[in-house]
C-alpha cells in the first residue's frame, strides 16, 4: 500500500490489469486515499489511523514510523488492500481433521536404523 501496489482499481488501471476499478462501496474509483480516508467498508477499522493523525494525513500515516505502524493495524484488521478487501477473522481456527490416526509415541530410548 505504501508503495501503491496492492488489490485496488488504481493500481490495476496504472499496470493495466483486467480487473474492475470501482470500489465496492459504490462510491467510485478505488484508490488508496478513497480507502483509507473515505470507504464506508473500512470505517470501523479507521481508528488505528486516527490515534496517528485525526485528519488521516497520508503523508503521516504513509511517510512516518508511528504512521506506518497505524496502517499495519488498520491493513491488518480490516483487511482493506487485500484482494477480498474484507475483515480478518478476529480469532483464527485450525482445522479439525476426522478420523485422522494418533501419531506413534515416541520412543527416546529406541535405536534409529
């Protein structure tokens, strides 16, 4: 995102990319300002940002440590940039597999062959 690669109509018109360019809000063309200042998908996500620069000032959130820390956590959480551009799971399953077999134990004392 900083570098302006990411999952967005911008960067698919900049390197002409086959894919919409409209944000899903509805709003228009997805860029990374529209994200991070305006879309309505990521507004509950935008306190991260705020606590850095109450107006979203790309240049702070972009261009300073304490900036670019907020935008991990809002990127993060909110899942804006990435390509189904929807929120994380708050808590992360492992998959369950059924009738998977018990591993062997393990022998410390057993010779290897």
């Amino acid at each position: 995102c900083r570098v302006g690669h990411a999952f967005i109509g911008e960067y698919y018109v900049q390197f002409n990319i086959p894919e919409p360019v409209d944000c899903p809000c509805g709003i228009g063309y997805q860029t990374r300002e529209h994200i991070l200042r305006d879309c309505p998908r990521y507004e509950d996500h935008r306190y991260h940002l705020r606590d850095v620069s109450p107006q979203i000032s790309l240049p702070t959130i972009l261009g300073t440590r304490k900036g670019v820390d907020a935008l991990a956590s809002f990127i993060w959480e909110s899942g804006a940039f990435m390509k189904t551009g929807e929120p994380r799971p708050k808590h992360w399953e492992l998959p369950e597999y059924e009738n998977e077999p018990d591993p062997e134990p393990w022998d410390e004392d057993a010779e290897d062959d």
